[in-house]
C-alpha cells in the first residue's frame, strides 16, 4: 500500500465518529490549508518590496535599518514558541485565523509608520502574525495529511512558494504603477481577509489536541529533525542573500544579470514541490531525505566548478529541486514522532528553521570574509552532506515508524 511505502500506516486513522478528528480527506479542509499557506507566503513577500520605502521615510542607514529587521525575526520566533504551546493543547484552526488576520491588518501599518520605534513595534507585530500562521498552518497540514493516507504535505509548501511570487509580483506592480504605498499595502490585505474568510469556515472544527506538557525541550528525534531543518533553510536563505553575488564574485553573469540564479532556483523549488506529493508517495521519507540532499550537493559541485553562466544555472536547478521537499518531509516527521506532543514538535522545527534563515546568512558572510564566498557555498554542501548521512535516523523505515505523540508513553 501506498500509506506504508512513506512510513505514515501507523499513524493513519481512518475517519469514524469514535475520533476526535474529523474527517479531514475533504477537498474543503485541503483547500483552507493551501489558502493558510498561500496567504503566509503572499503577506511576507508583500513586505519586501516596501522595504527600501520604509528606510527613505524613516531617514536611517543601512545599520539602523538592519536593527529594525530584526523585530520581525524576534516576533516570529516568539509567536512559534507561544503557538506550539497553545495549538498542542487547543488546536491550531482559531491560531491559523488570528495569524491571517494579523498579517492583513498589520501591513498597512508598515507603510505609515513614522518612526524607527514605530516601525520596530509592528514589525514585532507582522512577525507574530507571520510566526503564528507558520506553525499553526504545518500542524493543520500534517492533521489533514494524515486522514488523506497519502503525502499532501509538499504540495501545501508549493503554495507558500506561489504565495511569495504573487505577493512580491503584485506589490511591485502596484509600486510601478506609481499608486502610493498605503493604497498598495491595502489592496493586498483586502487579497488576503478574501483568502482567510473563504478558508475560515472550512478548517477543521475540530482540531487534534493533546493532553501531554504544555512545554517540553527539544530532545531525541525532534532535536534531529530541528537540526536537520535549520540547515535545510540556512541554504534556502543563503541561496536568495548569497547566490548572486558567488556568480558575480567568480565572473560569470554581471550585476545586472546576478539574480538569475535564485529565479532558476525558486522556480525549481517550486515545480520540485508540485511533483513531491507523488514522489514521497513512491520512495518514502527516508529516500526523499537522502536522494534529495544528495541532489542538493551534487548542485553545489557543479555551481561551484562552473566556469560558465549556464552550467551555473544547472547547479541552482539541482540544488533547487534536491532541497524542495527536504522541509516537508521534516514537518511529516514530526507528526509522527512521539518524543513530543505534534505541535510543540513542529513549532520547534519552525523556530529552528527561521533561527537559520536569520543567523545563517550572517555566518555565511563570517566564512566568506575569512576564506572566500566559494568556500562559504562548500560548508553549506558539508552542512547538507548531515542531512544526507542523518536520513536513516530521521526517517526510519515504515515497518520501525513511529507513533503519534500519547502523553501516556513513558518515553
């Protein structure tokens, strides 16, 4: 059977009025979840285009500004701890809203806020919006996936990818179009309340809660699969902050032309998750991780032994598709694992990834000022090489899988 091909038998339920859960294998519940991730996507690229706007307004350097950005990262972070807790013990349906909502509500503030201790507040405030909805929409994605039997967890990651075209897309087409920066950010939230009030009343109304620890330490299996997912998106952030200026370094495209390499990368990315669900469904988890690792290094290798443009495109490409399922296949994991309630699990992994995204970029720039930027790109091979050789562990075989969370369980 499929199911036991991807390790998941034992964690499948069929639906019947003894679950708490209902019957989740619907086209409305898969249909809110993709919304969920589409307006995640959308409301976090609608911000960057708004980025150099809100520096000219406010007057700051690059420095001040830098400062600013934080805020986000620390709102994010902090709303992913606090949503782990709250989705493991009441579900993550009301969180999932109360996140949409905020990411809506809050962008306009973006466009008018006067001051860096303004700015500062509601970009906490975005951030834990965005925090809130990422965590929260990964447990309603795995509860889902779960009764459907079958792999739908890479397609929903494809569509926080479509989400983040759009949303930087449209804001810039808006911006180029002269309209000001209000009106933009609040025909975009008007996008996404549409998005959230069609999702809204097809979540789950019942959602999986469990009766374990409202906190528990990262430890055993989750600790792996956080590991394994900072460094999954440590490269995904690396490739947009880092990946122009290596082909640029070493001579091969101009500046003008240096942001082709990611557009080769996000778009293999994206069609890399269209086809995952299917993938996943044929070699299982374990095969996923390691496969696509070993595609992402083999990317590495040929991006960083290129000598012209095109060869270097290929290396995007099989870093892109290599490492586009490695995120789902961890989140799918934690689901199944029962170190530790589904929720906190998955917010720990979360938390971990974005702590990659806002840490690694900066230690990629450490490594490039002492030994070069080329070298920077061969320790991100390295790092993913763990992934590789971790693979076995992460994801065992089906017949060895493990079960959902039961605060009951000693262990």
């Amino acid at each position: 059977m499929a199911q036991q091909s991807w390790g998941m038998s034992t964690a499948l339920l069929p639906c019947s009025p003894g679950i708490l859960m209902l019957c989740d294998d619907r086209p409305a519940t898969r249909l809110a979840t993709r919304l969920a991730f589409l307006v995640a996507g959308f409301g976090i690229a609608c911000w960057a285009p708004l980025v150099p706007f809100a520096k000219a307004r406010l007057a700051v350097d690059d420095g001040v500004l830098g400062l600013l950005l934080l805020s986000l990262g620390i709102g994010s972070i902090v709303a992913m701890l606090l949503t782990g807790v709250v989705s493991a013990r009441y579900g993550s349906n009301a969180i999932i809203i109360a996140g949409g909502l905020g990411l809506a509500l809050v962008l306009p503030l973006l466009a008018i806020a006067s001051a860096p201790a303004t700015l500062a507040l509601v970009l906490f405030a975005f951030g834990a919006a965005l925090g809130s909805i990422d965590v929260a929409m990964n447990i309603h994605a795995v509860e889902v996936e779960r009764a459907a039997g079958r792999p739908l967890m890479s397609g929903f990651h494809a569509l926080f990818s479509i989400g983040g075209f759009a949303g930087s897309a449209l804001m810039t087409l808006l911006l180029s179009l002269q309209l000001d920066v209000l009106t933009c950010t609040l025909i975009c939230s008007v996008l996404m309340l549409i998005a959230m009030l069609i999702a809204w009343p097809r979540l789950l109304r019942s959602a999986q809660v469990q009766e374990g620890p409202l906190f528990v330490l990262p430890h055993g299996s989750v600790l792996l699969l956080a590991l394994l997912g900072a460094i999954t998106f440590l490269v995904e952030g690396a490739m947009l902050d880092w990946g122009a200026l290596l082909v640029i370094g070493i001579g091969l495209l101009s500046e003008a032309q240096g942001g082709a390499g990611y557009i080769v990368f996000s778009i293999a990315m994206t069609a890399g998750r269209f086809g995952g669900d299917a993938i996943v469904a044929r070699i299982g988890d374990q095969a996923t991780l390691f496969w696509g690792s070993l595609l992402a290094i083999a990317g590495f290798a040929v991006l960083l032994t290129a000598s012209v443009a095109t060869v270097a495109m290929g290396g995007f490409l099989l870093i892109g598709l290599g490492a586009s399922n490695l995120v789902p296949v961890l989140f799918r994991r934690a689901a199944i694992q029962r170190m530790m309630p589904t929720g906190l699990a998955v917010a720990a992994i979360t938390t971990a990834g974005y702590a990659g995204i806002l840490i690694g970029p900066a230690g990629v720039g450490f490594v490039a000022r002492a030994g070069g930027l080329p070298t920077a790109f061969w320790l991100l091979a390295a790092l993913m090489g763990l992934v590789t050789l971790s693979a076995r562990i992460a994801a065992p075989d089906p017949r060895q899988a493990a079960q959902p969370f039961s605060p009951s369980r000693s262990d």
